[in-house]
C-alpha cells in the first residue's frame, strides 16, 4: 500500500473538497488507510488515476467467481489485519451423471450446512468435471447445473472447445474455468474472454505460475487463480507461502492471484485443505468431502477469518435478553467472548426471556476458568451484587452443568436455591422450557 | 520470465532448545516460521505428548473407546501411547482432589516413576488444578524421579513460586502458562528467569484454545510470539508448549444427537487434528494429545510438513 504522501503527490493538491475531505492531503490519508477509493476525487488526472488505482489495488488481485470474491488479500499475517475473502470449499460432480444422479449429488454439497450462532457454514461450490470428455455434455450438464445450484461453479476441463462451450452456456454464472496449462493456454485464454469468466492455472509449481501469468498478462487477461501444483503438504505450505510473500511484500505481480489446491477426498485431502485454510488458499476443490470433515474444516475456516481486533473479552454486566421481567430465570457464564456469544445465541433460540449475568474470568471459557481459579463462587456472588440481578428477579439462578461442584457454595453465598444447568449450551433451550415450565 | 523475488526471512532470533527426560528429546531450536525448509534449518518435528490420566473418572467414553481396554491401567495406557510413536507422555493427577478420591502425594509419585521407568519417554505432569492440593504433588513426584527432567505444568503469574521452587530444587522443568496474551508470556519468562528458574529448565504455555473456542486467538497469538522470538526477543525464545486436548469439550466435536453432523469419533478425531495443526503452523514445539487417532495423523503430517516422507 502507498503512504499518504505517495497518494499526495498525484493529486490535483487544489483542496477544492469535493471528495468530502478539507484537504487532498486529507484525502490521501485516508486512502493510505484504505478508508476512500479514489473515484471520490473527480479532478485527479486519468494517468495518474492508474497509477493510483494499480498502487492501491490488493497485493492479492481480487477475482469473482459466481458472486463470491476470491482474494483481494493485503497482509501475511491475520493479526496485522484481517483476511479478506474466506477460503472457498467446492465439491466435484461429473457431467456423466444422469440428471437424478447430478440432483442428488447437488443435494449431498448443499447438505454440508451448518448454522453455527447465526452464522451459516456452508460448502461454497460445484465443480463440474468433463469426465464425458464431450464438449456438448459439459455444456448441457452445466445449464442443468446452473438450474439447481444457484452459487458458485468451477468447470474442470482441459478441453478449450468444452470450456468455452460450457462456459458461455452459464455465462451469466460467472464460472471458474478450471484448467489451462502451458500446453492450451492461448486456446484457455480464448475461452475465458469469450464467456467473460475467470481461468485457473494448474501449473507445475511457482515457477511455472510465472511464466503462466506471465503469458496471460501479455494477452491482457488477468482474472486468474493459481494451482501451484503441489502434491504434497510441505508443498502447500511453501508454496502458497513464497507466492502471498512475494505478492504481498514485494508486490510482485505475477503471482499476485488467488491460490487453489484441488485435491481428492479423504483424510489427506482433508489435511491438504487445513493447511491450505490456514495458509493462504482462496479455494479447494475435493472430491468428496464427509460432515464429521467439514464441520471442522469450515469451524476453522471461521476461525481464521474472523477479525482479529474483535475483543477476547467482553464487559462483566447484567446482559438483558428478550425482555425479562421479576420471575425470569437467572443465568450466568464466563466473559470470554466466544463462551458469551454461543449462550446468547442458544438462549434467544429459546424464545425465554433471560437475565445473563457475565462474570469476569479474564477471557477464559467455562471450564479453563474454573480450573484456574477464576470463576469461583464469591467472584460470581460479586457480579451478583454489583448489577443487583437477585433483586431484579426472584427467578431461578441457574449453574452452567461443567461447573456444578460450585453450586452448594454458590447457594450458601447468595442465599438462593441454584439449579443445575447443561454442560452443552446447545441443551439451554429445552432445559429453560422445562425449567419456566413453557 | 521474471524470477521470483527472494521471500526467506533471515532472522537473528532462534528458539531456545530445551532438552526433556533423559535427555533424548529436544523441544524447539527453530531459526524460522514452522516447516518452512526454505529459511528454517532446523526441521525437528514438534513433540507429541500422549495424555493419561490416573483416574478415569470424568474421562470421556468417546476417548477412552479408543484405547482397547488399556486405558484402565495407566502404565499400560502410556505404554500403548508409545507404541503408537508418541514422544511423551503427559500424566494428569487430578484423582489428588479429594472430591476425586483424594489420592496421596506418594501413589501419585509411585506413578509417575512407574510411568516413566516403563516407558522412558520424558513425563508431562499436570495437576488438579488447584495449586495448594498440588503443591505437595508435585513435590513428591518430583523427588521420586530423579533420572529423567520432568515438566511441571502449569504457574501462573498469580503464583508461580511455588511450583518453580520445586522446579529448581530437582533439576525439572517450568511451564509458565500465559493466557492468550503475547505480553504476558514474555513476562511468565521474565518473572520465572527472575526467580532463578534456568531457561533450559523452562517451556511458555500460551492456551491452546480449541476449534472453536478461540483458536483464531491463539493462532495470532502463537504467531506472534514466534515472530518475536526469531526477530530476536529474548524472553519469548522459550518454546511453546500447546496442550490441544480441550478439542474434546467443544460440543460440535463430540456431540451424538445430531445424526447429519456424522460420526462422532471421526468429528472429534477431526477437531483435534485440526486444532493441533493450527498450533503447530504457529510455532508449538510440543504438543499435548488426547486421541491416538489425532495424534497418529498429527505425527505423519509434521513429517511430511518437514519434507521426511
Ligand atoms: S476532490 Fe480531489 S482535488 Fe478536491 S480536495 Fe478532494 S482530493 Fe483534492
């Protein structure tokens, strides 16, 4: 990214505040701080508009597929910022398939979902294969396709007639072309323009992504993703990592691309695409993929691409939920963030109004906090006291279930029957609707 | 073709190397970011630690099913954690709670010693969690074993003096534990330094927290640290222990009710896997694990990660 006064010096420096901004120097600082986009400034002379526009772009190139960005990435690490655009899981399906087969294999993909605390975790795209090896297949499996999944597609072939044939019969869907190597890139790129889509380039390693770029750059075509070829994990991981380097640190263009690693199925795809989650890859492509593997690959997906200036922490106070009122029961858990959100969520799932009481235990969740000697009977009773919750409502004060061996001293403490609650906060709203009796 | 710009990091910094049990096994030693061959000569493997507790009382079924019967005795439970290739092996003595059965400092000793003479491997020994019934733990066991340095987990800030007396006293190893904070793990170092703790005789727990529960905070934090250490922070050049077994109490990891989420012994074998392959990529040196199927995986993927395979 440039520094404000880089951006300083091709501004028109007239100060005329059409941008919303008092100065131009303003101006450049916000766009150092990537808070404004150039074509705020309507004076700014169209060279240098260019120059600006291709200084301020990611390191990362940003690249759509279907109506999912991929890409765009700015930093190495995720404690200097957050990541961008969450990795893309895609799930094989082959154009042999007849059409109940094709619809219950689109209906097995759109089942790897998962509501987790109003988040939906969810597999992101098909990948049709060219299995049939006939470009009129491709092309009239894909518009089925197209009819019964509304996200993203990836069209495996390396087939440039089937490409394009495909490709332009779901114009619309913006697919990814999935590959072009050195031996049809020219014909690839053809293919690509045409249909107005995105390329990926499975290429042999970072050297050869180079080269290949290289290519398609001087055809003026950029709207590519990366396969850095590798077979292994010591590959993924060094790979992916010397290409976000090199784009990122020294803005070196030829690979500043999404990256994409297609893999089998199985645990060492599985493993392949945690690495892969973790460092640096836009899109995976599996061919198989079971829920006990995807409800923790995309968990960490979630993970990773969470902003990481959100607070561990948050306030020790007396957290109103729904509207309770003088009988509403009384619940109470950790201040760690994570712990904090997943309660709230299952207790508005519960339709009950709560009184939640959060204690301070420094961050940790329920149980690291108990064994640590942060979350014991007086520092919840003290909690208790200062937001004055016992006088708020006569209700029942219920115990998170891991923490049951306070509850006799709570009660002695506070003076009010406690009852025990579920070790699985999934288990509050039944456990509330047989408790308020509802 | 242009040629690639050169990316490695020549850092000034490396990870302290800290020597456990008899000797045989070394954590830490990196000159750069986990797995990278490219800048980091150093290609030992993170440390695998096998979990045995001394009661199972409290112990998940869904674990102890993994451990053919094993796991009843727990000389034989550490035994079979070495035969499938784990380096270490960690010990929790939590029946020392008298609401647990109130074991006495000498058995757990005797324990230990017999866990340790059977398998040689060097010894994690973690307590109940509350200092003043483990104080006196520690101390036994400490004595009891005298030809292999065991790592005494965990002190914290709030008291730490105790533990690391008992450190010093016998040559053992400190875990200074940090809670998901790169300041406070670089001050555990200091006060523990202070105090006259070795840094050979020290290792920085800086909470693991599982998929899920705060992993993306440990994983910066992890990241952090290490960058720090090879930038050449002293006090942070101490290597990471990440004890990855609170995977197990996500509920979205061990939950059965829930048939579309898939069987569980492969979801939660997942959730450690997983967790434990975020701390490595951040720069564990040793590792704590709960299931053996986890951990198996864990073992192939940082050898193939180093390029050994
Ligand atoms: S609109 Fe352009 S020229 Fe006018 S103040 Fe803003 S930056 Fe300067």
């Amino acid at each position: 990214m440039p520094t404000a006064i880089e951006f300083f010096k091709l501004l028109p420096k007239t100060n005329c505040k059409e941008c919303g901004q008092p100065t131009c120097l303003a101006f450049a600082m916000l766009l150092s701080n990537q808070k404004a986009t150039i074509d705020l400034c309507p004076h700014v002379a169209s060279d240098a508009k260019e120059t600006l526009e291709e200084a301020s772009a990611p390191p990362v190139r940003t690249v759509k597929v279907g109506d999912k960005d991929l890409g765009g990435e700015t930093v190495l690490y995720r404690h200097e910022r957050r990541f961008v655009n969450p990795t893309a899981y895609a799930l094989t399906a082959s154009d042999t398939l007849s059409s109940d087969a094709l619809k219950e294999r689109v209906d097995y993909i759109a089942s790897l979902r998962y509501d987790r605390v109003g988040m939906m975790f969810e597999a992101d795209m098909v990948c049709l294969r060219n299995n049939s090896g006939d470009a009129g297949t491709f092309a009239s499996k894909a518009a089925e396709l197209a009819g019964i999944w509304s996200k993203g597609i990836v069209l495996e072939t390396r087939d440039p007639a089937a490409a394009e044939a495909a490709a332009t019969a779901i114009k619309g869907r913006r697919p990814l072309i999935y590959g072009a190597d050195a031996s049809n890139l020219d014909a690839m790129i053809g293919a690509a323009k045409a249909a107005g889509c995105p390329l990926g380039l499975v290429c042999a390693d970072e050297k050869d992504a180079v080269a290949l770029t290289e290519r398609c750059a001087a055809a003026g075509f950029k709207d590519l993703v990366l396969d850095l070829g590798a077979s292994n994990l010591k590959e993924t991981l060094e790979r992916q990592t010397v290409a976000r380097r090199a784009a990122v640190r020294s803005r070196f263009k030829p690979l500043g691309y999404p990256l994409m690693n297609r893999v089998g199925s199985g645990e060492y795809a599985v493993a392949t695409a945690v690495v892969s989650t973790l460092k640096y890859g836009s899109l995976v492509v599996f061919d198989d993929l079971k829920s006990y593997e995807a409800l923790p690959l995309f968990t960490l997906r979630q993970n990773i691409y969470t902003d990481p200036q959100v607070p561990i922490q948050v306030k020790q106070d007396l957290y109103p939920i729904g509207d309770p009122d003088e009988h509403s029961p009384i619940m109470f858990t950790t201040n760690f963030s994570l712990t904090y959100f997943t309660v709230r969520a299952d207790i508005e799932k519960s339709k009950i109004p709560v009184w939640l009481q959060i204690v301070n235990t420094e961050g940790l969740s329920v149980l690291t906090a108990y064994s640590a000697g942060k979350f014991e009977p007086e520092r919840v009773a003290e909690a208790f006291e200062e937001s004055g919750v016992l006088s708020k409502s006569d209700g029942p004060v219920i115990i998170p279930g891991l923490v049951t061996r306070m509850s006799g001293k709570l009660q002695e403490i506070i003076g009010r029957k406690v009852i025990v609650g579920t070790n699985d906060s999934r288990d509050i709203p039944k456990h509330l609707r047989s408790v308020t009796g509802q | 073709m242009t040629d690639i710009p050169d990316v490695a990091d020549r850092f000034s910094g490396a990870i302290d190397e800290v020597a456990l049990g008899k000797g045989d096994y070394v954590a830490g030693g990196a000159k750069g970011m986990p797995f990278l061959s490219f800048e980091n000569p150093v290609k030992r493997r993170p440390l695998i630690a096998g979990e045995v507790f001394d009661t199972l009382d409290g112990y998940p079924q869904l674990a102890a099913d993994m451990f053919d019967g094993r796991q009843k005795d727990p000389v034989e439970w550490a035994l079979m954690w070495k035969e499938i290739g784990a380096d270490m092996i960690c010990v929790r003595l939590v029946s020392t709670d008298p609401s647990r059965g109130g074991t006495p400092p000498e058995e757990s000793a005797a324990l230990v010693k017999r866990i340790s003479d059977a398998t040689k491997l060097p010894i994690i020994v973690s307590g109940c969690g509350v200092m003043d019934l483990d104080i006196p733990v520690f101390t036994a066991v400490a004595e009891a074993v005298r030809d292999s340095r065991l790592i005494l987990s965990k002190a914290d800030e709030d008291d730490y003096k105790r533990l690391a007396s008992v450190a010093i006293a016998n040559d053992h190893i400190v875990v200074g534990f940090a809670n998901l904070d790169v300041n406070l793990s670089k001050q555990m170092n200091i006060l523990l330094t202070d105090f006259g703790v070795d840094r050979r005789n020290m290792l920085t727990d800086p909470l693991m927290a599982a998929l899920g529960m705060g992993l993306d905070y440990s994983y910066s934090v992890q990241e952090r640290i290490r960058i720090a250490a090879l930038m050449g922070d002293s006090m942070l050049q101490i290597p990471m222990l990440c004890d990855c077994t609170g995977a197990w109490d996500v509920g979205d990891a061990v939950s059965d009710e829930d048939p579309s989420l898939g069987d569980p012994r492969f979801r939660a074998t997942w959730w450690e896997a997983i967790t434990a392959l975020a701390a490595v990529i951040s720069g564990a040196d040793i590792v704590v694990m709960r299931g053996p199927g986890a951990a198996d995986m864990l073992m192939g993927y940082c050898d193939e990660l180093r390029g050994e395979i």
